[in-house]
C-alpha cells in the first residue's frame, strides 16, 4: 500500500504512536486519514500492538521502560507512551544484591516469572541463573524415580549425580526441594593404610571402623576392583 505522497509531514511524536490503537482511533486523533496511517505504519514495519490490560498497566513505573517492554513483549516506544499517558514516573533501575530468598528462585521459577516477583531486570535474572549453573525450569521436564530420591543426602551431591547420570546442580536443586539434609558433605579422603583394609573384611565392619557410611566403603572398592570380603 501506497503511502500519502503529499500533507504534512509525519513527526517523530506521531511515529511513536503508531501500533498503540487502532489505526482508524489514531486517524481521528491525528486528523489524517485512515489509509494514511495504515501505510505509515506498514512503512515503518510496526504491527498493531494488542489492547493494554490492568495487569499491564500496573506494572508500568515499576523498572525501566525497557525491561517492561521485555516482559511484555511490545516496543519500548509503546511503553514508555503508555506510562507517560497515564502519568506514571519513569524508574530507573538501581543495582541490589539478590536476596537469598530470590536466589532459591532461579531455576525453579521462570525468568519472567522471577524478575516479575523480585523487581530484578530479566537480563539481570538470565545472567544470574546461568552464573549460578542452574538450567532453565520451562524446559522439558525429566522426571525423577522413587529410587533416584532414595540416594538423595546419602552420598555427596557429585556421587549421586555420576550414579544416575544427572547435573550435580539438578541433584542439589531437587534435593533442596524435599528439604533433604546433605549428610555426607564432603568426600572422604582416603589413607594408604584405609585402602589396605579394602576387601579383607566386610564393607559393613570397615565402615564401622572408619566411621563413614558403608556406600563409601563399596564405592572405593569397585572402583579399585577390589573382591568384596565374605562374611564368616
């Protein structure tokens, strides 16, 4: 579609409001003719924007106009127009550190989601989840098995990641989520004289011996190939 080719010139004040209403509300307002605009806004490769919701506008003022464009999908133009219709301040964003409340959010809420419940930029939110190593939540789920839990706080973190095949964050995060106590911390360092003792009693008694959990003691002998000890 052609655009007027004669009339007044369009200004920078009207472009922003191309896409904010309709285009036939924005020709009465503007006082040019509806074709007019409908072309003007074809040119400038602007789509007309869905209506504002109340959910919307009261988010408005509440972080830069840009980070509200990002969580709700318009132009910053169209923001920034929306608030100063509705005389809401701009406000700028000012760097805080996270809350540990806000921290236990990443990874397991979406991003949008967090940066709209904390006030933190999106941006802000993304980067902090990735520094943290923690995947995204809105990605395809994989299920945890009743066995899988069992292993939870019964060995580090790291061993029970290797043992299922799993990221040692995603094991700490669903451990964190059933509110499982890490009882084994960390991993034990085993002595010259300690892996002497593998395979000449049983795991149970060496454990004992030790005062360490019995998985500890199997793990280091399969993994040394060690024969287990039978019982007498």
């Amino acid at each position: 579609m052609k655009m007027e080719s004669h009339g007044k010139p369009w200004t920078v004040e009207e472009d922003q409001l191309l896409g904010t209403k309709s285009d036939r509300a924005l020709a009465r307002k503007l006082g040019r003719s509806v074709a007019a605009v409908k072309g003007r806004r074809h040119h400038k490769h602007i789509r007309f924007l869905k209506p504002w919701r109340p959910e919307d506008d009261k988010i408005l003022g509440t972080r830069p106009d840009s980070q509200i464009a990002k969580l709700l999908g318009r132009p910053t133009y169209s923001v920034g127009w929306r608030r100063r219709k509705l005389g809401i301040p701009y406000q700028r964003y000012e760097r805080r550190p996270w809350t540990p409340t806000e921290l236990e959010m990443l990874g397991v809420k979406t991003d949008a989601e967090v940066a709209r419940l904390t006030g933190h930029p999106l941006s802000t939110v993304e980067l902090k989840r990735q520094q943290l190593g923690r995947p995204k939540p809105d990605q395809v789920k994989n299920l945890w098995k009743p066995e899988e839990d069992k292993l939870l706080g019964t060995m580090p973190d790291a061993e029970v990641a290797k043992r299922i095949r799993r990221s040692t964050v995603s094991v700490l995060k669903r451990r964190l989520r059933l509110g499982i106590p890490n009882r084994v911390p960390m991993r034990h360092v085993w002595t010259r004289e300690q892996i002497a003792l593998l395979g000449t009693m049983t795991d149970q008694k060496l454990a004992d011996y030790m005062n360490c959990p019995e998985h500890v003691v199997m793990f280091k002998r399969r993994s040394l190939r060690i024969p287990a000890s039978r019982p007498r």
